[in-house]
C-alpha cells in the first residue's frame, strides 16, 4: 500500500535503559534538512557533560518531535530528558513543537519530504498512515537486540499492541486512556441503585437508565405517565463532544465491538458485510434508541445546548456519562462542590466485555541517521525512567508502575486500568485509510445524524449498505 493518499487527514478529540548493539534493519539515506521548529527553536536541553565524558563520534544530536503544550507537561520533559542526557552525554536533544490537535497532517508533509524528527510523535490512529509514507521504522530489530528490553513482562499487552501496524510494533506508547462509566452517586443513591460493577450488561446499562431518567413531575422513562418532552434528568449520554459535525467514532466502537462487530475486516480489505453487518447494526440501532425510543440520553442538539455531556453530569442532570470518556475529568469533577461521583466498568454486549484505547507514543523516522541513538531515546521516555515521571497525571503501560504509583485496586485508576484486559483490535489500526474513510468521515456524519432530531426516521441498514461501498473505494483510493 504505497500509493499516495489523496485525502486530507485531521486528529479526532480525543483521549500516554540499558544500550543495545548497532541496528541494520534501519538503513540511513543521505542527510535530512533541519526539522521545522517551534517558534523557541532548538533546544538543548543539558549542554555536553562538563566532566569531560570522551565522545568517540561526537555529540549526537536527536531531534524530538513532541505535542506538550502546557507549562506541567514541558516541566515533565524536561525532567526526563535532563536525567536522560546526564545517562548519555553523548547525545543530546531538541525538541520539535508541534501540537498533536491538528499537526498530523504537517507530520505526514515531513515524513514525505525527509524532514521530520528522528523520534516521530504519533496517535495510534496515524501508525498506518505514517508507516505507509516511510515513517515509522520497524522496532522489531531494536527489541530483538536489547536483551534488557522485554515487552511481554513490562508493559499491558493491548496497550503495547495498540503500537502495532501489520503485526510488527511502530510506535510505543507515551500514555493513554481506556474507557469507563462515570457515575453520579448520589443519584444512584436516591434511586436505590446499586452501583454496577464488573460483568454488568447493555441490558442492565438500559434498565438503569430508564430508571434514572426523569420528567419535571418525577417520572421516570419506565413509567407509562412519563413525558419525554419535559425531561429534567437523564439517565445517561450518546458518545458525542458537543457543537461538532460528526460523532465521536472512537467511543461508539466500545459498542459496536462489544455487539461483536467491527466496520471492516481483520484483513482490512473491505468494509463491506462489517459497516453494514447484521451485529454492527444492532450496535447502532441500540445506541440510536437511547435517544429515540427510550429517551433516556439527549438528542445531539441537547447537548449543544448545554455545552456538553461533562456539563450536563457537573449540574447534576446526567446520571452516567455514556460517552465513554477516558481518566480526563477527575479534577475537574472534584472541584465541584456538592458533586459525589465515581467510575465503573464498561457494560458486556452480546459479544462479551470489549472496549477501545485512546493511545499517543512515539516511533523512530525510518530515514533517521542515529537509528541507535534514537532507540536509547525512545526507550527511555517509555520505560521506567520517563514513564515515572509522565505517569503522575497519566495512565502508564508499565505494569509495575502501575502497580505502584496508581494502584490496581485504586477505585478510580484501578478501574480505567482493568479495561486494558478488555481493549479489543482497533479498526483504525489495520488499514491507513480507515481514520478519514470511515472514522473521520461520512460514517462518523452519519452517525451522528441518528442521534439528532429526526434520526429515528432514518433506515440504518439503507444507509450503511451505501457507506461501505463508498467507505471501500475511499479505501482504495490510498491502497
């Protein structure tokens, strides 16, 4: 698959040692041009060791490309790399700038033109497409080497799989955020309920809902004098940001997975009997009828107007989220006062217990000249050296830092790290084409549609037929 893409790609919202011999499998080409900075340029971290360490070849420089953009997370790399260059004075760093919201298609321009960084910033999403255009060199090598380097005893499989693209690793993860349910407390309170817990289902998720849906006289939507037009309480969510075009994909697969579906082939060859299946469509006629049929989430227009779901669930009128979010509100739910909130599990499906992974790391430039240098980089920023310091405001792949820094039985870190059991293959992953084909496209607009007014009129089966066919030369088109 080496054929240009013809399609503009842009990010979805969205949900983070030891030296090792010489590298072949990482052939260097000639010289690159200087990567794009940021308006601060170059910087170098920790000049060359005042200590007089001897360089055989000089000081090698690494060029890092990083989306940090607030002072916490630059106070964090900078930590790191300072620890970093004081283990290797022989190499320092630069940093490259450039925001994951809305840079990738910049990225993809310098993979192409040989102008990217040696360490190459990346959200899962965009593995298959940098990689494509011969920007994400093949780690495999680099692990087989490294005797101090064991995936399968360090990190969370599906986390360290989700780096993955043709079943080799391309990237490895910086940090990154399963799903769960966030929980109004007292409203289960008051309504009796008890909180859900491991093994619960869509079928016990709706029954909750209805129950905890309620109308301005205190109805709820089980109740046959319920009013669905004088709604005061919901009992959760659709998985949609607010005042956006398009739905939000990635959340709704924790369904459609779970409904023992996916919207192409393992082979990713076709969307085609997948999109438009029999499990898929139950999937979103299930979520469809939150809004419609039982009435127990708001329509999309609803949570325009409120400003979206976490403000709905900070007043007091959202009972569960339902829009799948990652470990991102636990302070800002905590500074609401009079606010009694926790998380839970996701529910099974008729497929079982399965979810997503929102997922950012970085992959090695396959053009880099340092593929070495590179890889002591890379490892450190995801091992136990970086991941120590990223992982006090981040879920980390490293078990044993998990263990100690966030806790397994945590109620509420614990919970979000469970679910790495459950994350199932992600679409996104098998096909370059996939994010702006499907993901970030008409599906996700059509998708959508069903949650807005009128979209209970719409024949799902119709108009997903059409869209994997339309999906599928989309897909073609960048094979």
């Amino acid at each position: 698959m080496k054929k240009e893409p013809a399609i503009i790609f842009f990010l979805i919202p969205i949900l983070i040692i030891a030296g090792c011999t010489t590298n072949t499998a990482v052939k260097p080409i000639s010289p690159s041009p200087a990567p794009t900075n940021s308006p601060g340029g170059n910087i170098s971290v920790i000049p060359p060791d005042p200590n007089g360490t001897i360089c055989p070849d000089g000081i090698v420089t690494i060029s890092m490309d990083d989306w940090s953009n607030t002072d916490e997370a630059m106070a964090a790399r900078t930590e790191i790399i300072a620890a970093f260059k004081k283990a290797h004075p022989c190499i320092d760093v630069t940093f490259v700038d450039q925001l994951s919201y809305g840079a990738d298609a910049h990225r993809l321009e310098q993979i192409r033109s040989g102008t990217a960084s040696d360490l190459i910033a990346v959200e899962s999403v965009y593995i298959p497409i940098y990689t494509e255009s011969g920007g994400l060199a093949d780690l495999s090598p680099f692990v087989e080497a490294d005797p101090g380097f064991d995936p399968a005893e360090m990190y969370f499989e599906s986390v360290w799989k989700a780096g993955f693209y043709q079943e080799k690793p391309r990237a490895i993860n910086k940090d990154f955020s399963a799903s769960a349910i966030y929980i109004n407390v007292d409203l289960f309170e008051q309504a009796e309920i008890p909180l859900p817990e491991e093994g619960w289902t869509y079928d016990d998720y709706l029954e909750i809902a209805l129950q905890l849906t309620l109308d301005r006289n205190g109805n709820n939507a089980n109740s046959p004098d319920f009013d669905p037009d004088n709604i005061v309480q919901y009992g959760t969510s659709i998985p949609y940001w607010g005042a956006g075009t398009i739905a939000w994909f990635r959340g709704f697969e924790n369904v459609l997975y779970s409904f023992d579906a996916h919207a192409i082939n393992p082979e990713a060859t076709t969307t085609v009997g997948y999109l438009n299946g029999k499990n898929a469509v139950q999937a979103w006629e299930f979520v469809r009828d939150l809004v419609h049929k039982y009435h127990v989430s708001p329509q999309a227009e609803d949570i325009d107007a409120a400003g979206g779901n976490d403000a709905l669930f900070k007043e007091g009128k959202l009972a569960m989220s339902g829009h799948y979010w990652g470990p991102w509100y636990q302070e800002a739910f905590n500074a609401e006062s009079g606010l009694k909130w926790t998380v839970v599990p996701l529910p099974a499906g008729p497929g079982g217990h399965k979810g997503v992974i929102m997922w950012m790391g970085w992959g090695i430039n396959d053009q880099t000249e340092h593929p070495q240098e590179a890889w002591e980089l890379l490892k450190w920023l995801t091992t136990e050296p970086g991941q120590r310091v990223y992982t006090r405001r981040a879920l980390t792949q490293v078990k044993s830092l998990a263990v100690e820094l966030q806790r397994i039985n945590d109620p509420f870190w614990g919970v979000f790290l469970a679910e790495t059991e459950y994350v199932d293959t992600l679409d996104d992953a098998t096909h370059p084409g996939f994010f702006p084909c499907v993901s970030d496209g008409a599906t996700a607009e059509f998708l959508l549609k069903t949650w807005q007014e009128g979209g209970d009129q719409l024949d799902i089966q119709l108009e997903l037929d059409k869209l994997a066919v339309e999906a599928n030369r989309c897909l073609a088109s960048i094979e």
